[in-house]
C-alpha cells in the first residue's frame, strides 16, 4: 500500500482553513447530543457525519487541490506488499494534523458524492506516514521487509512470520482489559473475549499471528504498569453506548426506564449461545452492572446524561484508574491499542499516542454494544489474515456497513490515529 500524505499544518490558505476545522470541531460535539435526542443508530446521525466529513475534506483540500489525487507524485511511505494474501488497497489516506484536531473523525472524509473510507484506508497523526510508521522497535523489521522485497520482490505472509520470529520466540500476544467492572464475572466481557479470542484464531498463511491472553486475577493498574510491556497489544472492553462513571456519582431512574433500557435483543440472546451464558443471567448482570455503575437510565437526569469525554479520561479497571500517562512513565504503552469504550478515540487517542503507542483504534461516537463487539472481531480477524491496522479498520467498517445498513452510523464511528502501516506479523 502506498500512503498519500496529507498535509494540513502547512501550506496557503491556512485561515480558512481554520475555520472549516473549527467548524468540523463544533459539529462533532453536536453529534453526541444529537446521538442522544433521535438514537444511536438514527439516519439523522449518518447525515450529520457526512456534512461534517464535508467540512473534513474542504478543509484538507485547502491551498492543496490535488490532495486526493490517487496518481500523485508526492509520496510518503509504503506498506510491504504480501503475495497470497487479502487484497489490500493500493493507497491509504494519510491526514498530518495539528494536535487539537486528532480528536476530529477523520475516518468521515466526505468528497460531496461518497466517503473516502468506502475508496482507500484513513488514518491520522501528527508527522509523516514515514515518521509515524518509525514509532516503535516494531519499525526495523517493517524497514527491513521493504529492503527485501525491493531486491527480492513480495514475500508470502508466512516466510514473512517465519523470518521475524524464529522457534523459540514467542508469538505477539494482546492483552484483554475487562472495563465493565466485575472481571470474568460480566457477560458484556464474555461475549466480546470470545469474539476477539475466535478472530484472533485465524491462521494467515497457515501462521497464528497473535494470541488473546486475559490476566489471571485483577488486573490492577500497579499490576498494568509492571507487566504492559510484556505484550504487543491492549484491549480495552468497556461501555460504548454510555460513559463509565463511579457509581456514587449518578442517581438510579425508575424501573419503567431500566426496563426499555436493558431488555435484551434477541441478537445478543443468540450470541449469548456460544460462551455458555444463559439469557435470564445475562439480563440480571446488565442489571446489576448499570446499577453499580449508576448508570441505569443513560438519557434520564444525573451525572450519567452528561455524555462527555471528561469522564472517560481514564479506563476503569477492577481495582482503579490507569491513564495513558501512567503508562508512558514505566515504559508500558504497547504499540498496539485498541480502546472499545465509550469516545475511546477522541478520549484516548492522542493521549496514547503521546504516550509511545504506533497505532491507536476507536470509536468517536457512542455505539451499541452488539455491534462494537461484531466491530472489533472484524478488525482483528483481518489483522490476523495479514492486514494493516488501516486495512484491516477499513474492512470492519464495510462489513458493519453490509450488515446495519448504509444509513446505520455504526460503520463510521471508529477511527485510527497513528500509523496505518502497523500489522501483527512486525511485532
């Protein structure tokens, strides 16, 4: 895949410029209340991200007309391509950005007819796709597959695997944190350990790429920080519909509330299945877990309707808080992470990145929990075929898209901040 810079804190224009991005910045937030007053999944929400993808794409053509031209000449780095692999797409779409404007939804690129991410992986970062792609020891052997293949031409994903990691050395491995508050008690974890544990499984070129390894015990934010380097990859599973807040902070509504609020569809009944959890259980827990959580009625009065970012500014593990900083300072931020919980990206994506991490995934709009659990084994059943982050990011959106619907703005509510060249078989 060859990436197409684009650059956006340089060049002519710049006011103007400024000014679509701070509209972009206004209609963003809009879009959590709007979530709120018509539904997560309403077409009205699909019709707002594609004006702001508009004001998106205006503002990074600005002062560069050519930008998405997909013939230019003015390159930035390319991805090495695998032979017998998943076909990836020839150019990715890479935004250089200021750092205030990471949190905006760049995966919404809009051009006036279609979204950008329906032609070509998106990602953003604060430097080059060549920069952004040498954050991390996980870059020489992503330098060293290019030389290679300049001289030898394209490897098969398993020579690939095979040469980076020789028998005795252990394959990368991802780290599932359990944010839904009672560990391997809660069925919202089950349900989306198990789908991540079942993608992860698939063989690339007959190489297993990564394993999902869950913590034995609490996993507390002492423990995190001592031992995160062990691992190539985070996984947090928290609320994605709702903000976590601490149970003492929010009051309870009425049963009437609770009841349209957590009756469980009949698609997560039938995932329920597959890990051994009965349906009626599984209700009672989502009961007890909102009630804990004081979140029972989202949209109903309290702390908990005030659906900001602020009260996601750190992932709530068994027995605390950790912060991407907390990690920054004992070396422990992996180069992968994945933060499935309620405004991940816009809560935690520039923070990780300014932590050490290379590639940080998300969503920046509230989703259902059904389906950002179907949205993350999407992605990483494409990272262990072989894919690029960006790729593989990509492909979990068309396929939530096929699956909810062109209007559903589920397909749109993730993003990638970083380097999309990122891919399982260099860690």
């Amino acid at each position: 895949m060859q990436w197409l810079d684009i650059d956006l804190t340089r060049g002519q224009d710049t006011a103007t410029r400024r000014g679509l991005l701070d509209r972009a910045h206004t209609q963003h937030d809009r879009l959590v209340r709007l979530q709120q007053a018509v539904g997560l999944d309403s077409a009205a929400v699909h019709a707002s991200l594609t004006e702001l993808g508009q004001l998106l794409f205006r503002a990074a053509q600005t002062g560069n007309p050519a930008a998405f031209a997909p013939d230019r000449t003015d390159l930035g780095a390319a991805s090495p391509a695998l032979t017998g692999a998943a076909a990836e797409s020839p150019i990715g779409y890479h935004l250089i950005v200021a750092t205030d404007d990471l949190v905006l939804p760049w995966i919404c690129l809009h051009n006036g007819i279609r979204f950008v991410l329906e032609l070509a992986p998106i990602c953003a970062d604060r430097r080059s796709s060549l920069k952004s792609a040498r954050r991390g020891a996980w870059s020489r052997r992503w330098e060293d597959q290019i030389q290679a293949e300049q001289s030898r031409g394209p490897s098969r994903l398993g020579e690939v695997v095979r040469r980076f990691r020789p028998e005795d050395c252990a394959d990368p491995g991802v780290l599932f944190l359990d944010g839904h508050g009672r560990g391997d008690g809660t069925v919202q974890a089950k349900l989306e350990r198990a789908m991540l544990d079942e993608a992860l499984a698939q063989l690339g070129d007959g190489q297993r790429l990564a394993w999902l390894e869950t913590p034995a015990g609490a996993m507390t934010p002492g423990r995190l920080v001592r031992t995160g380097r062990r691992y190539q990859g985070f996984h947090f599973s928290g609320a994605t519909a709702v903000p976590q807040v601490p149970a003492a902070t929010a009051q309870l509504s009425g049963w009437e509330a609770l009841a349209r609020d957590l009756m469980m569809s009949a698609e997560e009944e039938r995932e329920l299945e597959p890990v051994g959890v009965d349906p009626v259980t599984a209700l009672l827990d989502r009961i007890s877990e909102r009630a804990e959580q004081g979140r029972l009625h989202p949209w109903s009065g309290g702390a908990g309707a005030r659906a900001t970012a602020d009260t996601g500014e750190r992932w709530l593990l068994e027995d605390g808080p950790v912060a991407p900083e907390d990690l920054a300072r004992h070396a422990a931020t992996p180069p992968l992470v994945f933060s499935n919980s309620y405004l991940g990206l816009t809560a935690f994506g520039p923070r990780f990145l300014m932590s050490g991490a290379s590639a940080v995934v998300g969503p920046h709009l509230a989703v259902s929990q059904p389906r950002a659990r179907a949205f993350a084994g999407d992605f990483y059943r494409s990272l262990a075929g072989g894919a690029t982050v960006a790729s593989a990011l990509r492909t979990a959106a068309l396929a939530c898209r096929d699956h909810s619907g062109a209007d559903d703005p589920a397909w749109l509510s993730y993003g990638l901040l970083g380097s999309g060249a990122l891919a399982l078989q260099y860690l």
